[in-house]
C-alpha cells in the first residue's frame, strides 16, 4: 500500500509530471482533472521507484503490473482492492501518461476487469459487519442526530435528499407499525417503513431539541440540515448514504418481502431496478469463488 506521506511534492520543469501538468493545462483541461491525474502519476511513480523503473522508462509490463495490484490491494489506502470504476480512472490516467511520452505501446492490450451493464450489478450495499459496525461507532460517538440519521436511513431506505426535506410533523404521529409518508423523485408520494428500532433513534434525539424547527434535522446552527452535511454524517464512517439505502432493500428482500411491494418502498419506476438488488454482491461473489477448491 502506497501512503500520501510518501509522495512528493512535483519537481521543477524537468519533472515529467510538471510538464504534463503544464500541456494539459495549457490544452484547457480544468484545474481539478489535472490534479487529479498528477496525483495518480506521483503514485504510481512512487510504486515504480520501488520496483527498479521511473516514470521516463515505464514499460508495458510495469502498467499491467500496477492494474494487477491496484486489483488486489496493493496500492490504495488500507489494502482497499481498487473498484472496476476507480481501475477506468486510473488506466486513463496511465493513458494520457502515454500519449504525453508518445509511448503508446505502453497501454496496448492491457488486462484489466470489464464494467458490467448495469442491469447486471448488485448495487453496493453493507455486509452485515460492516453494518454492525456502523451502529456500533455512531452509538459510541453519542451524537443523537447522527445516531437517528443512520438508523433511518438503514431502515428506511430513504434517500438523503427524502431524509433532509423531513418534517417533526412527518413522524411524530406515526404509532407502531405506522409509514412514513415521502414525497420523493418527481413530486410523487410513496409510503415507506418506520421500524421500531429507526423509530427510537428518533424519538431519542427530537426529546434531546430545545428549538423550535419544524425540520426533523437541523444543524449546530439550528438550520435544516443540508443534504451534503448529512451526506458527511456517513462518510464520517467510511461510507456513503446511498450504501445504507441499498442495505435496506437487500436485506428485505432477503428476509423474504415481495419484490413488488420493495419497489414501491423504494419509489423505484422499474422493477427491474429492484431486482438488483437479488443478484450476489462481489463479497458473496468472492466468497463462493474461493470454495472452489477449499475440499
């Protein structure tokens, strides 16, 4: 694994990556992409260094051999095995290295995962101790809105931009076994779950609120919660909101409900949106491959 510590500052002008900097800048790239791609390169220089190459001399072999071990966790933060998505990014970047040092070859035929239809990928979700483990932090933090967000989310399978625009009046009514009522994508109300244990998280934070708001969460500022601060309640974490939406309808569905009644939950326009969420994730995916031969 390759750590920030570890890549340097860009050189002067005679530093390739200062002057790729330089043409792609001077070809009206935005600033951010450009960084973006000096940041891969100061990465993946660093991973050439360390195997006896440089970026001047990088090879065809040296470009498949970093694809393989961003694949297999080599080269990000915590051992993280890089995505099909992240794997694109990258390679593009390696790309633009190639057609700067008028190497082509370097990238001809490179093996790396295709990126399936998407009708044919398993939305990401939570495994389960993943999930355990985000309950387990946010109560430990103590934070009642935080606590409440998560817990709603996971069971509700609300979208962040549906969780902000909620109302006190939207769930203090609501008794056992009640729906919450939303009013999601394209100004269209569905009904949606409100479970004993989203309902607490509740309940315990709005008897914690001395204001007067009428929003259901509110900032230190007692202003509505902006859906990209709610958003950074998750990835606090370690994850996205839109994982924890996932969650809920995998695991109703594995728990056994109809997917018909998931897709109306989940305000979806297609059912086969829905039955997504019945294919394997890549974890039950890897799991089941290294069974293969495990007799």
């Amino acid at each position: 694994m390759i750590k920030k510590s570890d890549i340097k500052v860009m050189g002067g002008e005679d530093d390739p990556i200062q002057r790729l900097r330089n043409r792609e800048l001077s070809k009206g790239k935005a600033e951010g992409t450009v960084n973006s791609y000096c940041f891969e390169l100061e990465r993946l220089d660093v991973w050439l260094k360390s195997s006896g190459s440089s970026l001047d001399r990088i090879t065809r072999f040296d470009v498949q051999q970093y694809i393989n071990a961003l694949r297999a966790g080599k080269i990000l933060k915590n051992g993280k095995k890089a995505s099909v998505a992240t794997t694109d990014r990258i390679f593009g970047t390696i790309c633009v290295l190639a057609d700067f040092l008028k190497k082509p070859q370097i990238v001809e035929d490179i093996r790396k995962p295709k990126k399936l239809p998407i009708s044919m990928i398993s939305p990401e979700s939570l495994s389960r101790n993943e999930r355990n483990k985000l309950f387990r932090d946010v109560e430990r933090d103590g934070n009642l809105r935080n606590i409440a967000i998560v817990y709603l989310l996971s069971y509700s399978g609300l979208r962040i931009e549906e969780l902000v625009e909620l109302d006190r009046s939207d769930v203090e009514e609501i008794k056992q076994g009640g729906m919450l009522t939303i009013v999601g994508k394209g100004n269209k109300e569905r009904k949606t779950p409100y479970p004993a244990e989203a309902r607490r998280a509740v309940q315990k934070y709005l008897e914690s609120r001395k204001d007067d708001s009428q929003a259901l969460f509110i900032s230190n500022y007692n202003r509505r919660l902006t859906k990209r601060s709610a958003q950074r309640v998750i990835e606090k974490y370690g994850f996205h909101a839109h994982q924890l939406r996932h969650t809920c309808f995998r695991n109703m569905l594995k728990s056994g409900w109809d997917i018909v009644e998931v897709a109306q939950f989940a305000g979806h326009k297609s059912i086969e949106t829905t039955r997504r969420y019945t294919l394997p994730s890549q974890e039950e995916i890897n799991e089941k491959a290294d069974k293969i031969y495990s007799d």
